[in-house]
C-alpha cells in the first residue's frame, strides 16, 4: 500500500510568549502583529511530522506533499521539509487573511486536480484566526470523514487507528481511508531536525508555485471580532477517603461536567 499524503501549512507569527497586556493591546487593536517572528504554524508543525511517522511506519512507502497557503517566500523552510522527506512543497498565493471558506475550496480544488490523497492531515488551529472551521468545510467538500483534535495516529492494517480527544476524555478509534485528520496537543509536536548532509542533497529542490486565485467566500474579508489567549491552567485535588469514596466523587465531578449525564 502506497499511502498519498497531503499537509497544507501556513506560516504565521510566535504568540506563544507574549504578555497578558500585549494580548490586551491586540484585543483592543493597538498592537501590530508584523514585528513577531514569523514560523511554522505550530499545530501544522505537528501534522507534518505525524504525516512522516506514517511514512515511516510504512517502510519509507507513503509520499508526503506540503501545500503552502501564503504569499511569503518560504525557501529556508522548504529546504529543510525537503530534507526531512517531502516528496514536494507546492504554494497555493493566499493574503494572511484568508477567510476559512476559501481556504477550503483551494485546498478541495488541489486535491481534485493533484489526488487523489489518502489522507489530509492538518493542524487543529490554522493561523491567524481559524479555530478548526478550514478543515471541517474541507471534509465537507470533499465528502470524507473528519476525525478531529487528534493526538497521534499508526497504521492498522487498511485503516488507520487514530486517538483523539474531546473535552473530557480520549477516544482511540481505527478509520477508513481517505479521510481528513486534524492535529491537537499531538503527541509528537515538533518536526524532526535534517542534517547538514540532507539539506545539501536536496539544494536545488524548488517549491512549485501555482496562480493567484480569487477568494471563494461571498465576502473575501475577513477580519475576527474579538482575539484572546486561551487558559489552558489546569488544577488537580487529592483524595482523600477509601477506594469507593475516591471513586463516588470521580463519578461525581465527571457526571456534573457531562450534564448530569452517564455515558
């Protein structure tokens, strides 16, 4: 089996150490966002390694293409995907702005033209404001399942066994192929680093660069309402107590945070 992998990816800017007041100066407009280092999304970061794993895991027979939503250049990045096994990097021309509509019709036209592929692997959060919209419109499209805030993901024979979680528990679950698969807090989130030998070897490789197309969306600006960090703090408690009453009050916090609901 010769697995047909495609990652898009966007570049954007590193928020992750900016101020509480920094953020504040966003929300309210006051702060330009240019002057932050520009980077592999970070959830795309993750999705692109995943989509080597899988090549990996099955014996080096998988082919993996980036497509690149952006109109930067991005020749230093690309040397180094190419030196960690892409097969090619093609740059689909798109503003920083892109609304997520478009963005899904671009990404379902390449795979039209260019597939078919058998899986689609994504990052959760898309830069800059795109909290999982692209890639649910994208599975919509298309007309293939979409298995969402996935964590890591192996072969299973035909399939591909894929854990995944939701805001209370993990779910491991084995799904057909093609399929679209997004990635959240992935186990394996940082790509892989080439050698100095593997980035010479592919020296010459060129990202292909496809035209300009027009936004597909009825309003092609897009602009989000209100920008914030999200808490991600979390808290933990001792028990106290003997194994049946540790247990009652783990059912307890569980059925209160599920509705008053037992699965």
């Amino acid at each position: 089996m010769k697995l047909k992998i495609l990652v898009p990816f966007r570049i954007g800017r590193d928020l992750e150490n900016l101020t509480e007041e920094e953020w504040r100066r966003i929300a309210g407009g006051e702060m330009d966002l240019n002057y932050l280092q520009k980077q592999l999304n970070p959830s795309d970061e993750a999705a692109l390694e995943q989509a080597l794993l899988l090549r990996d895991a099955w014996n080096g027979c998988g082919e993996v293409t980036g497509l690149y939503l952006g109109d930067d250049s991005i020749d230093g990045i690309a040397k180094n995907l190419y030196a960690v096994g892409l097969k090619e990097i093609v740059q689909l021309p798109a503003p920083p702005d892109l609304d997520p509509l478009s963005a899904a019709k671009w990404i379902e036209k390449f795979c039209l033209e260019r597939g078919p592929f058998d899986l689609i692997l994504m990052g959760c959060t898309e830069y800059p404001f795109d909290f999982g919209v692209t890639q649910t419109l994208l599975a919509e499209g298309l007309g293939i399942p979409l298995v969402s805030h996935g964590r890591w993901a192996q072969p299973a024979g035909a399939k591909l066994q894929v854990e995944y979680e939701d805001d209370l528990f993990l779910h491991t679950a084995a799904i057909s192929l093609p399929a679209v698969l997004s990635m959240d807090a992935a186990v394996h989130p940082y790509l892989r680093i080439s050698t100095l030998r593997e980035k010479m070897a592919v020296k010459s490789r060129k990202v292909e660069k496809l035209p300009v197309e027009a936004p597909a969306a009825e309003n092609p600006e897009f602009m989000p309402e209100y920008i914030y960090r999200v808490d991600n703090t979390k808290s933990c408690a001792m028990l106290k107590g003997t194994a049946e009453e540790c247990a009652a009050w783990l059912m307890e916090k569980i059925e209160s945070a599920m509705g008053g609901k037992r699965r």
